[in-house]
C-alpha cells in the first residue's frame, strides 16, 4: 500500500472531512488503511510495557556511576526510550540494575528488594562484577546475580560503557515485546555445550540432566 505524501495543511483538511462525514467510499476506506494498525492485546502490552519502564534507583558499586547516572544525562538520554522516570521505591519499579558487585551480605537485601518490585519485572545485570563475580574470586562475593535472582539480560564489561548498557537496554525491550534477540547458541547451532547439561567439564551427563537437556533442545526447536 503506498502513503501519499501530504502537507500538514492538506492532513488537517482531510480529517476535517472526515468529522464532518463528508469522506465516503474509497477515500474513506484509504483514510482508515492509512491511519489504523492492527494488532493483538499481547503485542500491544508488551509494547507498551516495553516503552514504559521504571528503572529502581539503585546502585551497588562503581558501575552504579556508568549506568543510572550517564544514561539519564543529555549526551545518552534514556528518555528516547521511555525509562528515565527512575523510582526511588521498589514498589514502583518494574526493573532493577545490579550495577557492581554483590557481596554475600548484600544478597539477601538484593533479593528483598526484588520481591517488592511490581509484576512483570525485569533484571540486567550489568558488568562483570554482579554477572559472573568478574575479578574477585574468593568466598565474600556472590559468583553471578543469578545464583539467587532471575537475571534477563547481561551486559559484560568493566564498567561497560553506556552504549552497551543502552544496547542491553534495546535487546531487553524487544525480549519485553515477544520478540527476543537469538542467544549465540540458537545463532551458531552449539547446543549441547552446555556445561550444566554435561554434568560438568569433562564428564558424562547424569541420566537427570541428559532428560532435562533433551527437553530444554526440544523447546528451543519448537
């Protein structure tokens, strides 16, 4: 269907017209084909969920200066994506940033704060530090937010810039709308190297995960 190219003044004439009724027939119907998009209920939430987000303001570490404080400065601007009502409470947040590293102490207060956040929610763990401990390998760091939250999106770096945190932004919105971006496993058909599948480096899968790993494969090919 082609657009005709209109000035603002022939568009104000054309809705006028409109209201008054005076449009009928083919003009009518070409009115409405070039005005009304159809959709389902679904798509229209997650878009709109997607493009509504209330970001928790909250930081735990160094990473907390790259990510809540540069996105909302005029240079980056997370208002172009609709998320810069940043909340100061987690009952008015729908997304929490886990900018820095989470200590063993910190976990628990981490996850509180989780649980009080509205429903949908959304989690990114942003650096290296709160996604796979980064650097500090030793007993009073959590190795990676997800050993006790869901995490949805992980944005590596030390401290990554705030294009990849926008990035990681954009990829979690279209996750959001129902049409996620492909993990590099679906991308390079490598699946099967799952380490929790094999049961661990080097070793035979048990007969429990070799079940869970055939199930999960056959999820992701559906």
């Amino acid at each position: 269907m082609e657009v005709e190219r209109q000035t603002m003044r022939e568009r104000q004439l054309r809705a006028r017209d409109m209201l008054r009724g005076d449009l009928e027939g083919e003009e009518l119907e070409r009115y409405v084909e070039q005005r009304v998009v159809m959709t389902n209920f679904e798509k229209m939430l997650g878009w709109a969920r997607a493009n509504s987000m209330f970001p928790l303001t909250f930081g735990l570490a160094c990473c907390a200066i790259e990510a809540p404080i540069s996105l909302v400065t005029a240079r980056y601007d997370l208002a172009r994506f609709g998320a810069e009502a940043l909340r100061a409470s987690p009952r008015q947040a729908d997304m929490i940033i886990l900018s820095g590293r989470v200590s063993i102490k910190m976990a628990p207060v981490v996850r509180r704060l989780y649980d009080q956040m509205l429903e949908p929610k959304w989690t990114m763990a942003m650096g290296a530090c709160s996604s796979s401990a980064g650097m500090f390998s030793n007993y009073a760091v959590v190795q990676g937010a997800d050993k006790f939250m869901p995490v949805d999106i992980y944005v590596p770096g030390c401290p990554p810039r705030p294009e990849a945190v926008l990035y990681g932004f954009t990829k979690l919105q279209r996750k959001i709308m129902g049409n996620p971006d492909q993990g590099w496993r679906q991308r390079y058909d490598a699946s099967g190297t799952e380490e929790w599948a094999r049961g661990g480096p080097r070793s035979e899968p048990s007969p429990e995960a070799a079940a869970a790993y055939d199930e999960a494969r056959g999820l992701i090919r559906a």
